[in-house]
C-alpha cells in the first residue's frame, strides 16, 4: 500500500497519540496483569509501526 505524505503524517499523529494514551494507563493501579501484558506488547508494535513510518517519509532539505 502507498501512501501519501500527508497520509503518512497523520498515522504518524494518531501512533503518538495511542502511544501516550496507552503510557497513561500503565499509570493506572487499575490494570489486571493480563490488561497491562497486552497494552505494552500493543505499545510494542505502535512504535515499530511509527518508527517505520518516519523512515517512510521523502527527506525534507
């Protein structure tokens, strides 16, 4: 699939966004194990994708 660089830019704004949101709820004393196992390993693959996608932006000069 190819993507624009405008499209590129907003995953990239909604993997951060996700990002901080999951930081948020490991914060939380609320989480089961099982909650807390899934949402780091889910945080994982969030940033793997968005450290893929700044490769994939065109090299501003």
């Amino acid at each position: 699939m190819k993507f624009s660089t405008r499209e590129i830019y907003y995953l990239i704004d909604a993997c951060e966004y996700r990002i901080q949101s999951y930081e948020k709820a490991l914060e939380s004393s609320e989480l089961t194990d099982d909650e807390y196992s899934d949402i780091v390993n889910d945080k994982g693959v969030l940033e793997i994708l968005l450290s893929s996608l700044k490769k994939a932006l065109p090299n501003e000069q």
